[in-house]
C-alpha cells in the first residue's frame, strides 16, 4: 500500500541545520517511516527533481540560493532489541586520536558485543545513547554529546576519540537502485576516517544493525559515568555559538610528524596561520576552537566557504597540507 506524505514548498533550510545557515528547498518532506522515505523517492523521481535525504543537520551546509529539489528529512526512529547472541565481530578502524590523552577508564573492554541492535536511521544518536544504557546495553558511551541522527553517523562515520561508529555496524539496510531493500555487510561499506560507502554512492538508508554488550550493573554504571565525562570533556572544548561541527578532517599522525608538527589537529593548523577568531560577514571561526566556524547571526553560506577557502590557502601555504573536509556541502546536483 502507498504512503501519503506530504510535499511542501519553499522551506526555509536554515531551521533545518545545527549551523543556523542555508537558503530555501523547493521542496520539502518529512518521512517518519521507511515506506514514506521510499515514496518520496519515488515522488522525487516522477517529478524528475534531485533529492538529498537529511538527518539531523548537524554537520551539513546548504547554500544561499538553497537546493532546487526535494529535501527529505528522514524522522524514522524504530528500533528492536534482539535476543542474545554468540561474540560478534568488532572492526578496526585506523583512528587519528591520541587515546591515552583522555585518561578516561571505560572498565570493561569495548571491544566486545554479544547484541544485535536494529535502529532506524532517523533515530537521534542521544536517544540511542540513553536507550540503550537503559537497557543495559554499552558500546556507544564514545559518541556522547555528538549531535545528528544514525542515518549520518553511518554515512560520516562519526568518531568519538579513537571510536568509530562503524566499529560497531554489522550490516546496514539500504534502498537499492530499484529501491527494493537489501543489506549490505560490513565488508561492503568502506569505513574509513569520516568515509563510508555512502559518501560516494547514493542509496536511501534504512535501518543499521549494531553490535552492543549487554553488561552488569557496575560496568552500565561505569559506562553512564563515561559518557557523562565524555560530554563534559567535549562540551569544554565547543563553541556555543550555532556550529556544524569540526570544519576540516584532523591529519594524519603520520604526516604530522613527517613535516615536524606537535600534533595532527585541524585546529591546531588553523591557528597556526592567523585565523583563530577571523570573521567574514557574520560568520568566523571560533575564538575557542580554530576548526569551528560559529554564525554569528543571520550567517551566510558564501561567507562561510570564503572562510574555508582562506583556510585552506593559508594551511596550504603554510605546511604544504592539503585540508580535507568533515561536513557536508550540499549542491543541488548531488
């Protein structure tokens, strides 16, 4: 049977994102199910207009002239929590973070799961923290106070620490091109630093299913106590200023220390060449953290990519690097 959903017009983009910024979507739904997010897509088809599938908007940047096409914001938030299983498999992921520096002790070893969770992609990663630590389920104490929706914490594959979110994807459920559902493994999704399948690939996620522990009482009480000091420890170090994130992908600890740098941090970088705090129109990068651009109030999109491209020039000419981003600029022919 067909979903209903309802397609407005002319929404405006920057009450969509955590940065406050963005032009209008000529088209706009909001789909609260997988059968609704699939018949969007077939509406966008029908009606020969690209779309882009938004989560939470907390690492995406929409230009002035907003996006000539259908935005679909992706609201679906079921979740299951399988029966007990056998040790499931973990994944490396190489990270670019120094571990030790946090001095923070997890008691118990994270590498383990022995649940299968199914959450949807719309689900908000907070939610999904505090649900599953009720449930007396850990794993995902490294991503707390991250902002965003499941569905773009598997295309980013978000990190928290040395902790990627695709350390614990199994297998994750996608729209084909036919938009029949299938999944694909773990081996199929191309984790990386910030990198997924899905940065390169169009196709409508579903549904993740997720490697979990279930713990005992001391060690879910360790996990709470972590993800509180996790926050802590972020917050302190964020703008509260509206922000998307982290701008630029840390380097490499490989090519810091080939070119003689005390550290890989983006921000470090940036600061290094002068910009710490450099404002363009009313947007800037944050006094408190060089690798966040904050709105400063009525922002726009073409102040904050001169920021980027004066950062990126300058880092360039200053250290031979080339700067990488984290966040998402979206264009209508995406």
């Amino acid at each position: 049977m067909r979903e209903m959903i309802k397609i407005t017009k002319n929404e405006p983009l920057s009450n969509h994102t955590s940065i406050r910024i963005g032009g209008m979507a000529d088209f706009f739904v909001t789909a609260e199910t997988g059968n609704e997010l699939k018949e969007a897509v077939i509406w966008a088809r029908d009606n020969k207009v690209p779309y882009y599938i938004l989560g939470g908007g907390s690492n995406t940047i929409f230009a002035d002239e907003g996006y000539r096409g259908l935005i679909i914001n992706q609201r679906s938030r079921n979740i299951s929590f399988n029966q007990s299983k056998d040790i499931l498999p973990l994944h490396q992921i190489k990270a670019r973070y120094n571990a030790a520096k946090l001095k923070f002790e997890l008691g118990y070893d994270d590498w383990h799961a022995n649940r299968l969770v199914t959450v949807d992609a719309g689900y908000p990663l907070p939610a999904l923290i505090k649900d599953t630590l009720t449930r007396g389920l850990v794993g995902l104490e490294w991503f707390a106070g991250i902002p965003g929706n499941i569905g773009g914490a598997i295309v980013g594959n978000i990190h928290g620490g040395p902790r990627f979110f695709g350390n614990r994807v199994q297998s994750v459920n996608v729209l084909d091109e036919e938009l029949e559902e299938v999944k694909l493994d773990w081996s199929e999704l191309e984790f990386d630093y910030d990198w997924s399948l899905f940065k390169k690939k169009k196709m409508p996620i579903l549904s993740v299913d997720m490697g979990l522990y279930s713990a005992n009482h001391d060690i879910i009480n360790k996990a709470k106590s972590f993800a509180r000091t996790w926050v802590i420890y972020k917050s302190s170090k964020w703008p509260k200023d509206p922000n998307c994130g982290s701008i630029f992908q840390n380097i490499s600890s490989q090519d810091a220390e080939t070119i003689g740098l005390p550290t890989s941090s983006a921000g470090w970088l940036i600061d290094s060449v002068g910009l710490k705090g450099h404002r363009i129109g009313n947007v800037s990068f944050s006094p408190d953290h060089a690798n966040y651009i904050i709105n400063l109030g009525n922002g726009k999109s073409s102040d904050f990519l001169s920021l980027i491209k004066l950062a990126r020039e300058k880092v360039k000419q200053k250290f031979g690097i080339n700067l990488l981003l984290e966040i998402t600029l979206v264009e209508t022919d995406e």
